[in-house]
C-alpha cells in the first residue's frame, strides 16, 4: 500500500522485480531499509521467462573453473573481462547454494545429484535447471522470501521515470544535461500508475535492476516489461553506457501466427536438436564444425543466412529423433505450449526463427555494481560488467544477476552506512522535491504514441538487427533522432502514462545500439557489418563507451 503523501524515503531503492532486484533487495534488507518498485507485479519479468537454466560448476569431476571461464571467453570474442568472468565462475557454485537456502528447487537424478544439461557454446554439462521454466522456480521461490521480509516495502504498478540527482535540482527545471564527476543520485521519481500521480523516492542509494530492452525490436522473446528503462534513465543522469551494439538475438522463437515470443529453450540443442532448412537438410554445419552447439551469434547468423537465401520465413529444430518420454519429462512447458498451439514436437519439427533475446551491453559497473554515478548501481541485463563481451554464453546471464545482486546489495549497504554516519541519518527528503507538472495537460492522441513505438520497433528490426550496414544504420538513426525530437515535445506537453514513459525510453535506447553500432568498424560477437565483415584486433579490443555530455 503506498502512503497518501508523494514523498517517499528509504535507504535503498531498488527498481525491477527480476532475480537481480529481488537478490539486492533480500540481501540488504538484513542491513538497511528497502523499497522495491516494479512497473507490473512482483513476479513479472524476464527472469520469469528463462527457460534453460543457470551455469555454473557444479560436477568437478567433469567440469572446472577453467573450462566455464574458457567457454565464457570463447563466446564473447575477445570483449569478456577475464578478472570478470574468474569472479562469477568461481561464486558460481556458492551462487547456486543460495538460491537453493531460499527454496528454490532444481532437478536431481537418481543419485540426489543436481541434473545438469548442456547447453551451446558449453564445453561439458553446467546447467542446474527446474525442467525447462527455471526462471519462473527461481522468481517465484524469491519473490516468496522478499515478500515476507519485514524490512522490504514493495510497490507495484509503479514505474520508475528518471534519477533524481545534485545536478538535475541545481538546474531547477530538470530538462538541462547532467552534472560532472561530482554529481550524487538522490532518489528517483516514479509514476504511482493505480492513482495516476507521480512519487518523489528520496534514497541513499539506487540500484537499477530493470532487465534489458527486447521490445525495442519487432520480434522478441522479452516480455512487455523489457523497454530499457534502467538503461535510459542512467543515460539521462549521465552515467556510462557500454557495448549496447551487441544484442543478442536468440536463435529459436517459436514460429507461429498467435505466438510472437515464445521461447524454443537453448537445452533443446544441447539434448540433441537438430536446424533442418524446410527441405528437410541439417545445415549448420555448413556454417560452423560445431553445428548445433555452436555460440548463439553463430547460429542466429546460420539461421538469417538460410532464410534470405531461400525466402522462406523460418527453419525447424528437429526432435523427433528422441525418445517421446525424454521430451515430455525434461521438456514439458515447451511440449504442452507446442501442443497447443497444433505442434507435436515430439512427431513434428518445430518452426523457429530468431528473434531479440538479450542486451549483453547496458549501464557500465564495476566489480561492485557500482555504476560511474555515485549512489547508482546496477545488476542483471541492465548492468555491463564485462561478463559477456561481444556475446553472452547461455546460462550465464542468471549466474550473474545472482553474484553481482549479492556485491551490489553488500556496496549500497556500505554506502548507506557511510551517509549515516557522514549526514547523521537516512535520506533527505527536503533535497527531493515534488514532481512538478507544469502546464502539462492530459494526453489528446494516443495513437501518436502507438504509431511512434511500431515505427522504432519496426525500423530496428529491418535496419539494425542480426546482419547490419553503415547505410541502413544511418538511416535508422536519421529517422530516430527526428522521433526522439517528438517524444521530448509531448513529454513535456502531456501529463505522463506508462506508454509515453516507456516510448520515450525505447527511443533512447535505440539510439544507443545505433551510435554504438556505427562507431565499431569490424565484425565481432553478434555485431556483424556487411562493410566491416572482418574481426579488426587491433582496433576492436576495447568497450564502446558512451556518456552523455555533462553541462
């Protein structure tokens, strides 16, 4: 229940429900006040539609931390952090102990032993799973936790806007550029979307753990919720970005007319699926001696190069091969959706097309999760730690939300300590004024929002996606900047929905993945460039780091 004053203070907020939000939040309420905001319900988010699994090394008599950093960095093309990818493998396996101390409950084999699978890009098997919905067991088990916990205040239906920080209040107005390396996050203000008002949140510490941004794309996988608002709303403050050129599209969404974003799982592969063309050939090993099992990026590439060249509108993954009773036991989302929907996958080939899946770039952080503005952080797909490089290795992306929520939780608890002990108490809630609206007045064309988000979503699709060009890059971004003209004007004519919100942070974010598109020269991880096709070493090694100008 949110209180009847606009004003709001604690400790730490955190923004976002996913499995990186709820680790903060659970963590740091031991030692801090909590306030959670989510723009839907407490269980929906991307976490919720992680089928696959989370890695980590679980069997040391066939797996070791060395070969989990080796598949890592294989798989990010040269952009991974090695000091990274050493520290989320090796809090792995206590990272997977944790979740199972908050009642998460992942599959066993008859020995009583974690059942792991293996999944592409994975040299061995590493994938702790719940059947194929673990996202959903790992969301629900914590969500639980975060619930109950007397010093965590949830609020849903409440979607954040924009940071609040020293610089945003010394300009007064809130519409000028960010401040310099002294700047501070203050709080955050956020659309109470039940009673239509917008909540000051005055905060020690903020941590964004907003998912990633699917929707910006025509096809995805994401659900509804994925419009990159942590992303942008660190962007507006002033906070690094990095490698959002590199995004991920999943090789296997289910085709289907009534279904845009169904996920055909990574663990289908792994078990054995076979890519067939619709002339019935298995062709992946034209394209990589992996085949099946090769990096995400490879096959979404396999899978574009074989629809162009045939004009078909999707290949099939082919399981019918296996045993039936295999599929409807280690598969059974999957299967019962599939049925549904008039597919057998266990006597049918599955249609599948690629489609965006996952943002390995976002809001640049340290080892902390500490962002480049002090008192923000950021955890979970929103966050680039280094981790994944030019492309992420399936399984990794919940191992890291689980390490990085952890640290994250521990560097805002120390924060909020130090202002304790600095300022003499909690978060000021005279440094965080109202929300003012100005002259704005109610909204007279919905259909200008409607028609500016297809148009990005559209755009993105044809111009920035899985196979890129300078021409058509520039071309997106001429048309984008003249839409990010026009959103700024009705944001601040009209009083805030939860559309104009989010339009305006698509908005922002695809101009993101244009301009860190067109400033790498070279093909590297899921950037592919038809007029840079080569790997440039000498020049490609290194993050493409964006920051808004400061005033």
């Amino acid at each position: 229940m949110i209180s009847d004053s606009n004003q709001l203070a604690s400790e730490i907020v955190v923004l976002g429900s996913g499995i990186g939000g709820l680790c903060v939040a659970l963590q740091a309420a031991e030692y801090a006040t909590v306030t959670l905001l989510t723009k839907r319900g407490l269980t929906e988010s991307n976490t919720v539609w992680a089928q696959g699994g989370i890695a980590a090394v679980l069997d040391p008599r066939h797996d070791t931390f060395d070969q989990h950093l080796d598949d890592t960095l294989v798989a990010g093309a040269g952009l991974c952090r090695r000091d990274t990818v050493e520290l989320v493998v090796r809090e792995g396996p206590a990272a997977i102990d944790w979740l199972v101390a908050q009642g998460v409950h992942f599959d066993r084999d008859g020995h009583g032993l974690m059942h792991l699978t293996r999944e592409g890009g994975h040299s061995t098997r590493r994938v702790a799973h719940h059947a194929d919905n673990t996202g959903e067991s790992i969301e629900q088990a914590v969500a639980a936790r975060v619930r109950a916990h007397p010093n965590i205040r949830v609020f849903e239906h409440c979607q954040a806007i924009d940071l609040i920080t020293r610089a945003r209040l010394a300009r007064g107005t809130g519409r000028g550029t960010p401040g310099g390396r002294h700047d501070r996050v203050l709080g955050v203000y956020a659309l109470d979307i039940a009673n239509n008002r917008v909540l000051a949140v005055a905060a020690n510490a903020v941590v964004l753990a907003t998912g990633g941004a699917g929707k910006v794309y025509l096809y995805t996988t994401n659900p509804d919720v994925a419009t990159g608002d942590g992303v942008a709303m660190a962007w507006r403050a002033g906070a690094r970005v990095a490698n959002m050129e590199f995004f991920q599209f999943h090789p296997t969404c289910l085709y289907h007319a009534t279904e845009k974003n169904f996920l055909i799982s990574e663990a289908l592969r792994g078990e054995g699926g076979i890519l067939r063309n619709r002339r019935g050939e298995a062709f992946m090993i034209r394209y990589d001696p992996r085949k099946e099992l090769a990096p995400r990026d490879v096959v979404a590439r396999a899978i574009d190069a074989e629809l162009k060249s045939s004009g078909d509108d999707c290949v099939f993954l082919d399981m019918t091969h296996l045993p039936a009773e295999f599929l409807e036991a280690h598969f059974p989302t999957i299967h019962a959706r599939c049925l549904e929907l008039g597919i057998d996958m266990r006597t049918q080939p599955i249609p599948v097309v690629p489609a965006a899946h996952y943002q390995c770039g976002g809001v640049l952080v340290n080892h902390l999760g500490q962002t480049s503005l002090n008192g923000l952080f950021a955890v979970g797909e929103v966050s680039c730690t280094g981790l994944h490089g030019a492309n992420r290795l399936a399984s990794n992306s919940l191992l890291e939300a689980v390490v990085f929520g952890k640290r994250a939780a521990a560097a805002a608890v120390e924060l909020t300590r130090e202002r304790r002990r600095d300022e003499g108490g909690g978060p000021d809630l005279l440094r965080v004024p109202e929300w003012d609206t100005g002259a704005a007045g109610d909204p007279d064309e919905q259909v200008v929002v409607t028609q500016s988000w297809d148009e990005i979503r559209r755009l993105m699709w044809n111009y920035v996606g899985i196979v890129r060009s300078n021409r058509r890059l520039l071309r997106a971004q001429r048309r984008l900047q003249l839409i990010e003209q026009e959103v700024r004007e009705d944001y601040w004519r009209f009083l805030l929905t939860p559309d104009l919100i989010e339009l305006r942070n698509i908005t922002a974010v695809a101009l993101l993945i244009v301009e860190s598109a067109l400033a790498r020269r070279e093909s590297r991880g899921l950037h592919y460039s038809t007029d840079y096709p080569d790997l440039d070493d000498e020049m490609g090694l290194h993050d493409t780091v964006l920051q808004r100008p400061a005033s």
